[in-house]
C-alpha cells in the first residue's frame, strides 16, 4: 500500500487557518449572534468551558487537512493536470458529498433551522476553500 505525498507543513498551516476562519465566521461582528440566536447558545453564559470543544475542534481541523492534502495529491496523480485546481475540486467534492450532506441529512432529522444548516455548511465551504488554497499552492516536495 502507498500513501500519498502530503505536505505536513501545509497541514499544519491549513489546520491553523481553519481556526481563524472559524473565530472570524463565528464572531459577534460577522455570524456569531445569528448563528448563537438560530443554535440556541448564550452567548453570556455559555453552558461549558470551551477548552474540550477547542481541542476538539483543532483535532477535526487536523484530520481534515490532513485527509485533504491527502486526497488532493490521489486526486493530482489521477487526473494530472494542477495541483492547486486538485486541490480545490477535491475539497468541494469532499464538502459536498460529506460535509454537507451529512449535516443536511442530521439537521432535518433533528429539526434545526434550514437557515442554522445553511450556516454551519457555508462556513464549513469556507473553510475546506481555506485548507485547499493553502494545500494547493503548497504542494509536497518533488511533485
């Protein structure tokens, strides 16, 4: 079995962007209060101390670039081509196909707000664009 190239310096960088794009998209000045009012949080008086979901959410950030960057490159030396457009139509198919499937799919099983889901999948768009510029003009070594 072979696995692919992966840039670990791009994961890292993308991992990290990830969470600027996160403290950005969730913020008061920009979709924080929609989203805390269209969720259900207080924004006050948050119900648990943000360490664990913090961890949490840099672990998932890592994992994601890191399956990215990965299937980037399975992408690159399937359809050759650039790199960076590999990069970008595999983070949106990979979006599509699971990201925002799945969430459409748990959401309306669970009856939030189409507009919290249209949300929550659009800065999850965002983000994987983020992660796959970073991977796509950072590609590994010697390809």
């Amino acid at each position: 079995m072979t696995v692919p190239e992966i840039n670990y310096w791009a994961v890292l960088v993308a991992t990290a962007a990830s969470m600027v794009v996160g403290a950005v998209w969730y913020s008061r000045g920009v979709m924080g209060e929609r989203w805390a009012r269209l969720a259900g949080v207080d924004l006050e008086h948050p119900s648990r101390r943000p360490l664990w979901p913090m961890i949490t959410t840099v672990l998932m950030s890592l994992i994601t670039a890191w399956v990215l960057a990965g299937a980037a490159t399975i992408a690159w030396h399937f359809y050759a081509g650039s790199y960076f457009w590999a990069s970008v139509v595999t983070s949106v198919t990979l979006w599509a196909g699971f990201t925002a499937a799945r969430l459409i799919t748990h959401d309306a099983f669970e009856g939030r707000s189409t507009r919290l889901t249209t949300l929550n999948i659009g800065h999850e768009l965002v983000t994987v664009l983020v992660m796959a510029l970073i991977v796509g003009v950072w590609p590994p070594a010697g390809l």
